[in-house]
C-alpha cells in the first residue's frame, strides 16, 4: 500500500466540509495567535494551569481505555510518583503515561519522529506495567481487534487493524509522510496531525497501549507545529467527554479501510472542534484567573472546574466530588472565590447554590 497515494485521497474534501474545515482552522490559527500574547505576559498560574491539565490528561486518556481512577485519585498518585512499585493495572497506566507526558513536555523540541522515538515512547508508557513487559517497545506479532471499553466493563469490537505483517512496512511509510508534510509545509499543520493519528490507529502497530500513545502523539506534534497551549488543558478530557462521537466518527472511515471509497472527513472535522472546545476550556480558565491578583491553587482550581462543569451546585456536590477535603476547607474556598468575584452564590443556608459568575451578573 502507497501510504503517501492513499493519504492525499482520504485527505480529498467536498466543497461543503473544505469550508466548514476552513472555518475551523482559522478559528484554531487566530486562537493560537491569541494565546502566544498572553502566555508571554503571564507566569506562575500557568505552571498551575500544566499542572492541572497533567493530572486531568493522565486520568481521561487511561479512562477512555477502561480504567477507572478518577482525577482526584489520580492526583493522589502523581503526588507520590516516585513509589517504587504500583499495586494496580489502572495505577500502572496512570504512572506510564504520566512519565510519558512529561518526557514529551519537557522534551518536544528535541524528540524525532521516528520509529525509535515512538518505539521509546512506548516502552515508556507500558514500563510500569507487568503484563506488557514482554512486548513494550515492540510491534505486534498477533493480530489485534480494537475494541470500546465501557464502564460497565463491557466490550464491543470496533474494528480489524493492519496485520502483524504489514505493520513494519506501513509504519516507516506514515512516518516517511508525516516527515515530508513537515519539510514541506504543503498542508496545514493540524490537518496533517489529524491524518497521522487516523492512519496510526487505524494500523495499531502494538498489542496494547495504541489508543494512549496516539494522544500522547496528538500533543507531541501539536507541540512541535506551536500548538503549545495543548499542555495548559486537557485534550484526553475533551476526547472522554465524546467518547461514542469519537469511535464513531473512527468507523466512519474504517469501515473501507484499504478501499477507494475511504474518507475521514467525519474524522478531522471531529478532531478540530475537539480542539476548539479546547480552547474555549482554556480561554475561560485564563478569565478566571486573569480576576485573581494570585493564581489559585490546586484545591480550589478543582472546586472552580467541578462548579463550571455542574452548576449550579451545592456544598454537598462538591464533597462528593472532591471527598479527599473537609467541608470546612471547601466552605472557605467557595466563600474565597464569592468574595474574588469568580462564582456566584445564590439561596441561602440549605437551598444555597454556587454558579460560575457570568459578565452580566457583575
């Protein structure tokens, strides 16, 4: 198979979806514009902001692939990464792709794309887990359905990838072509990384780990081609939080894998309004914290995402959801956060609700 021949095929746009992708990419390109201004003007809230994203991505990416820690038990086990030994599946997958991320933000400008670069981003990623030690770092030598994780733990087979065989050879020629458009500059960046990733796991070149190192790369190269707000808010949660869309809009293409008729249309412009819900995440978290002569700490930044994401909410919601501190802890922020003009608050004693405060309620 040409990789490069099929790849400018399913690559071919309608008048429709060419504008509506158009639309998209300026939306993306201007935010990105936008963004640089303000990231070279701000400091130490935006460690918090990376910091936070981390915690958010590591949780959302191993989720999406079946385990089931939350955000708050994830932090819990970041915060004592340097434990020798992680008791559980889910926690050696939340540890591998911590590390993982990490070497990637703190690395991207160095890291090739090569296949002994993703090679090591794989063996990074499983290092941790027991069961994968034989076949980290390696291809697949059997034959691996992709299959939907629900949290029910039920599973539902999506689609047969590339062959053990054929995955040596198709590898080298995607990289090869995602190298030249990079040289090149013949397309624009963020459609060039949607095909990459649509093609990678359309192969699933290793027996486990595909869907996670395919995010991990989504920010690798976003990174490289200056994206690099991707590392100040979650893409793993976007993706999560449009889970069915997601293997959807995958099937859409897959199902004429290796025919003439294979599009992923449906596919890239799913991926760009991920990318734009991700940057209107962003743009509110930056207002937020534009309000603040101080940024706020972690605690209180999970208090502020967990109203946003719920409201209206009550003090109860919140313990719930962030049982690991005291009501009164909790109680102070909130009052914090009424007085700093970042939420509303509305009711009183047992009817009290907290609301994000919106420009016309100020």
């Amino acid at each position: 198979m040409d990789i490069s021949k099929n790849m400018k095929i399913k690559l071919s746009f309608g008048s429709e979806v060419y504008q509506k992708l158009s639309q998209q990419l300026s939306m993306l390109d201007t935010f990105k514009g936008s963004w640089k201004e303000k990231e070279s003007k701000q400091g130490q809230y935006l460690k918090e902001l990376r910091k936070i994203a981390t915690i958010e991505s590591t949780g959302a990416s191993t989720r999406i692939e079946g385990a089931s820690l939350t955000n708050q038990e994830v932090g819990k086990l970041l915060a004592s990464i340097k434990v020798a030994r992680f008791a559980t599946r889910d926690e050696q997958e939340v540890a591998g792709y911590y590390d993982a991320l990490e070497v990637i933000l703190e690395n991207y400008t160095e890291i090739e794309i090569s296949e002994r670069y993703i090679h090591q981003l794989h063996g990074i990623l499983l290092k941790h887990s027991d069961k994968d030690r034989s076949h980290r770092g390696n291809y697949k030598t059997s034959s691996n359905k992709v299959l939907a994780n629900y949290p029910d733990g039920t599973q539902r087979t999506l689609f047969d990838p590339t062959p053990p065989h054929l995955t040596p050879v198709e590898m080298p020629q995607l990289i090869d072509w995602l190298n030249e458009r990079m040289a090149k500059r013949d397309m624009h960046p963020l459609v060039f990384i949607a095909g990459f990733v649509y093609e990678f796991l359309s192969i699933h070149p290793y027996k486990d780990g595909n869907g996670r190192l395919s995010r991990l790369i989504t920010t690798l190269l976003m990174m490289k081609q200056g994206y690099e707000f991707i590392q100040y808010v979650s893409f793993e949660n976007v993706i999560e939080s449009t889970k069915d869309e997601y293997y959807r809009v995958l099937i859409d293409g897959q199902q004429n894998r290796y025919k003439d008729n294979e599009r992923i249309d449906s596919w890239v412009l799913y991926f760009m309004q991920c990318l734009i819900t991700l940057t209107e995440r962003l743009e509110a978290k930056y207002e937020t914290y534009s309000k603040l002569k101080t940024a706020l700490n972690n605690r209180q930044q999970q208090v502020l995402d967990f109203i946003r994401d719920h409201e209206p909410v009550q003090v109860r919601d919140i313990k719930k959801a962030l049982g690991e501190y005291s009501r009164n802890t909790l109680k102070k922020d909130l009052a914090y956060m009424v007085k700093e003009k970042l939420i509303l608050k509305t009711g009183d004693r047992r009817g009290t609700r907290y609301h994000i405060l919106k420009k016309e309620d100020t």
